[in-house]
C-alpha cells in the first residue's frame, strides 16, 4: 500500500494494484515519433498493469506497521515478507498470463531491489533479498526459453516499465512533490530520463520532457480510500476503518513540460 499524505494530516490510501494500473494506462498511451514506436506490446502492457499481482491479497488483509498504526507502506513491509510477495506474484503471473508477462514482472522485481545498497541493509533484510534473487534468477531461466521477445526487447520493456512505475509513484503521491527524473528508457535512437514535474500545487497535473506519448495530453486514474489523520492501535480496528473509508478517485493529466 503506499500513501499520499494530505495538509490535515489525513492521507489517501493507494493499493499496489491499483497504482499498478495507472502504470497500465501510461503503457497503453506510449507511442509516438519520440517513443520510436507506435505502441507498446499488448503482452507488455498487462505486465504493466499486473506487475504488482504479488500484492492482491495482503491488500485485502493488510498489516499493521507498529510505528505508524497504519497498514505498512510498501517500501517498509519487512524484506522477508516483501520478497515472498514477490515470488507469489511472479508465479501467479505465469500461471494467469504465460511466461513474457511472469518474466517482466521477475526482472521488475530484482530492478527494484537493485536500487538500494546491499550495504545498507541489515543483515536479515539482506539474508532475504539474495535469496529472492537467486530464486528469481533461477525461474528466468525456466520462463526466457518460452518468451518469443529477443534479449533486447526484454531489456527494452524492463527499463519502460521500471520508468512507468516510478511515474506512477509520483502520480499517486508516494514520492512527494520534488522534480523527479526516471531511469533511462529506450526512446527513438537514444536511452533518456523523463523529466517529471508538478507545475502546480495541485496533484492533477504533472509534466514529462521529453514526451513519449502518442496524444497531446495523457490522463489517467485510479481508487483510494481515505483514511483519517493518526493510526490505530490493533490490526482488526485498522482494516474495518480501512474496508468503511470513503473512495475517492485520483486523476492525473500528464503534458509536455
């Protein structure tokens, strides 16, 4: 789950899948003269829309981080469970989906642990990273084979959809309001980072330069529910305020900078 906080203190409560499906609806908009291409594989875009499967139902059961009384952000949910999250996720992917879809979302997986520091991590959460990774490493193996995609376009859509992710972090507000710039992604003739910044104070409008999308404007949308300022002092008290909070949508107009 992941948060964007509000001036009273309340916060907006964003689930994993649903940010998962703005990164969707950016890879359906991708395309264009400065994308180099006309539109992203259909494959690829259900493993946008998907790549947080793992996360379906600890959302529908969330936990409580005792530092916080809320449900656990999901940059704090402890390594051990975060990692087999993953490994579910990547397994319910090939089962649903085939194997480029279980693929992508493997190679997301070890993309994001990646961008923290082994050397920074205590000793359990690195027990448990570098056995997420030689278990991943281990299923890519089995699941490459069956992909009819070439290395390059494997490693082409990793860094597209390592860039939607971050995209859509800062749509939902997990990333705070600072200018953003994301990995490089493959445009027409060169690797580039996407500018990403709010001209406003508003959450409604953010801007990429360079502009990778096939129309002028792209908006897109999600649910989340909005929880009151504070946390809760049990489990069972946070997941009925958090099945009773209202539902609000999100909505993002991306345009060029």
């Amino acid at each position: 789950m992941l948060f964007r906080p509000l001036p009273d203190g309340s916060a907006l409560a964003i689930s994993q899948p649903a940010h998962a499906w703005i990164s969707g609806q950016l890879a359906r908009a991708w395309g264009g003269a400065v994308a180099g291409v006309d539109r992203l594989p259909e494959l690829f875009i259900l493993a946008a829309e998907q790549h947080d499967i793992g996360w379906l139902k600890w959302e529908a059961v969330p936990t409580r981080d005792p530092t916080t009384g809320r449900p656990y952000d999901f940059v704090a949910l402890p390594r051990d469970q975060h990692t087999a999250l993953w490994s579910a996720g990547v397994e319910t992917a090939a089962a649903s989906y085939g194997p480029l879809v279980a693929l992508l979302v493997s190679l997301h997986g070890l993309a994001i642990y990646a961008l923290t520091p082994d050397e920074t991590r205590t000793p359990e959460d690195l027990a448990a990273v570098r056995r997420f990774r030689a278990e991943q490493e281990t299923m890519q193996g089995h699941l490459r084979p069956q992909t009819a995609a070439s290395d390059a376009e494997i490693a082409d859509q990793r860094a597209i959809l390592l860039a939607l992710d971050l995209m859509s972090l800062v749509i939902c507000g997990a990333m705070g309001r600072s200018p953003r710039r994301t990995p490089p992604v493959p445009l027409a003739g060169e690797m580039a980072r996407l500018a990403l910044a709010f001209p406003g104070d508003d959450w409604d409008r953010l801007t990429v330069d360079p502009w990778p999308f096939r129309e002028a404007s792209v908006t897109v949308a999600c649910l989340a529910r909005h929880l009151p300022h504070g946390g809760f002092t049990d489990e069972a008290t946070m997941r009925a305020a958090l099945a009773a909070a209202p539902v609000m949508p999100i909505t993002a107009t991306l345009t060029p900078a």
